[in-house]
C-alpha cells in the first residue's frame, strides 16, 4: 500500500533555524534529511528507524520544557514515523499518530494560553495532514479514548452576532458541531476527548479536494516593472516567475506559499504568491525538480501538488479559482472547559458555548 502523505522537509528548516539546538542541530538535520530521502524512495523501514533516532537525540536533550520549535518538531518527527509504518505496512502507524495529535494539541493550547499564533500555517497543514491519516487508517477510537461524561452534553455558540453554531458531546465520545453565518454552513461529526482543561474535536470525515489550480501554462520571463507605490521583494537578478490570476474579474487569488523540491529529496519555500506574482533567481546548478502550493484559505491550508518545472529563463502562469470554504471541511478543534462553558479563541476572542440546560 503506498502511502499517501509527503513529508514536509521544512522540519529541516526548523533545525537550521532554532538556536536553542546549536549543538545537535547539524546532527539531527542530517539525520532527517536523510530519513526523508529514504521516505520519498520507498525506503520504508530505513525512514522509520531514522526517523526514530532523531526524535530519541531530540528527547534526550533533558530541557525541563520543549521550545515552540522543539515540540513542532516532534509533530513533524512522530506525523512520518506513522507515514512510513503506513507506506511498509509494519507496525502500528497510530501510536505515532497518537504522539504527533497530543504534540499538536499541547502547542495549540500553549498558543492560546499565551495568546500568542505559533505556527499558524505549519499547524493548520499538519493538523490537516494528521487528521486524513487518522481517517484513513482508522484510528479515531485508539486516539480519542478520554472522553469526560461531565462534560458531554449540547451546547450553543453564546455572544457572537449573526452567528449561529451548535455542538453535541456524547458520552460515547462522538460529535456533531454545525456553524451557520450569513450564506455560509459548515458540518463536522467525529470523536472528542479531553486533554487536561480541554477537549479536541477530531473529524472523521473523508477530506474533500477542493480544485484549485484551473490552468497552467508557460511564457518567457519578462522582467516586472515595480511601480513607485508597489512593495516587491526582488531578487538582484531574477530569472524565473510565477504568476497568478483569479477566474473572477477584480479579485486577487488566495495567498500560495511556494515550495521547490529536488531531485535528492529536499523541499525549500521559497516565498509566497498574493498579489499575483513571485519573481524569483533559479541556481543553474542547483534547479528545482518540482513546486507545491500552500494556499491560505480562510486560516485553512489547502495544499496543492502542481505538474510544473522551473526553467531558467520562463514563467508560468496560472489562473487560480478561490474555493468555497465548505469545500476544506474541518479537521480540529481544541476548546477549553470552564465549568458548563466551552470556551475558543476561534471567534476572536469573543462568545463561548454554553451547555443547554434539561428540560424538565
């Protein structure tokens, strides 16, 4: 069975970034490339045991407490361990989808308690990523196995105008949760448990693929002529864009975060695209093989895989349809309880669900 989840390489990134692993950082950025090298070859059991050494040389570093980078880190590290049991039909693939899912939560609850985002975009894909191979090899009741009979019962969204949102907690440790605002419905059911003072909710739902890149085709690169009042990044000597356009008249296409990958395995992100164009200098010696697209949609991430090749000296322009938000679906959702109240910073801060009273 093939698996069907890329590894983000960016976890290398991180490795390469974080100051607080100075002394094993080249290590372990060695070990994951490597881990993600035998991964993409189908080099199954390789990926797992490497994968493992470098979560276990990060654990042993014996800090009273994981940095924001350190426990993304862990997500990243446990998401592809089950990725390549998954991809070698070995082993248990939901124990390290367990592992990554509690990393997730911790880091989301450490970001609103702190009111501060960590990983605003990495989180909204991973979280995605966990929550299809959750569905596909099923493992809902072996990760969500807490559920509280305190809290279960049905709850209202409280304080928000125009919006109307419900949720069910059953004692069996299932969901339903429904959002209506304005022309816009959303539906989740799955599994909820509690982790401390919250609750997740995991949808079970088969993930919809939203289309999102309509057509593609390749032009010779012109150079961009900046206006006085545009803000562009330049490169000194670009030589290769891309450039977006909207299917819908006076509209901007969704913002796309720009990863290139290479022949060895390696992922880069390069920039992002959201006023229509990225200008970007390719190395002769060192060309990408292939792009992906991350496409911020409504605080989601949309990941696209696109058939195009960077080539010095061309473009590619791509005409992009923005998606309805029901397309996405949603994947998780970390509440915390307070008493008859379950509160989330989802709504900017404001309103709660109130758990409704038995009638008498």
């Amino acid at each position: 069975m093939k698996f069907l989840f890329s590894v983000l390489s960016l976890v290398s990134a991180f490795f390469l970034l974080t100051s607080s692993a100075v002394a094993n950082e080249p290590k372990q950025s060695e070990i994951l490339r490597e881990a993600n090298l035998a991964l993409t070859t189908g080099q199954f059991v390789k990926a797992t045991q490497l994968y493992y050494a470098a979560r276990e040389q990060l654990i042993s570093k014996g800090d009273n407490e994981f940095s924001d980078e350190e426990v993304y880190q862990l997500i990243e590290i446990n998401r592809s361990i089950a990725d390549a049991m998954a991809g070698g039909e070995f082993g248990d693939p939901c124990k390290p989808l367990a592992r990554a899912n509690e990393n997730m939560v911790a880091l989301i609850i450490r970001g609103k308690t702190e009111r501060r985002p960590p990983f605003e975009l990495e989180l909204s894909l991973v979280s995605r990523q966990i929550q299809q191979a959750i569905v596909k090899f099923a493992c809902s009741e072996k990760i969500a196995n807490r559920p509280d009979p305190k809290v279960a019962g049905i709850y209202y969204l409280r304080g928000v105008m125009e919006t109307a949102s419900g949720l069910k907690l059953d004692e069996n440790g299932r969901y339903e949760w429904y959002l209506a605002v304005g022309s816009l419905d959303l539906v989740s059911k799955g599994v909820w448990h509690r982790q401390g003072d919250y609750i997740q909710l995991i949808s079970d739902q088969e993930k919809k693929e939203p289309k999102i890149i309509i057509t593609t085709k390749q032009t010779s690169f012109a150079p961009r002529i900046v206006k006085p009042d545009e803000y562009a990044d330049l490169p000194d000597n670009p030589n290769y864009a891309i450039i977006f356009e909207s299917d819908e008249p006076n509209s901007y296409p969704p913002r796309a975060y720009t990863l290139f990958g290479y022949a060895d395995g390696r992922e880069k992100m390069v920039g992002s695209v959201g006023y229509g164009r990225l200008d970007l200098e390719l190395d002769g010696k060192d060309l990408p093989t292939s792009v992906r697209l991350l496409f911020s949609i409504e605080e989601q991430i949309v990941e696209v895989k696109t058939d195009i090749v960077p080539t010095i000296g061309f473009a590619h322009e791509m005409v992009v349809r923005r998606p309805d938000i029901r397309e996405l679906g949603v994947t998780t959702m970390v509440l915390r309880v307070d008493g008859d109240t379950l509160k989330s910073n989802d709504f900017g801060g404001k309103g709660a669900y109130v758990k409704a009273k038995p009638k008498p």
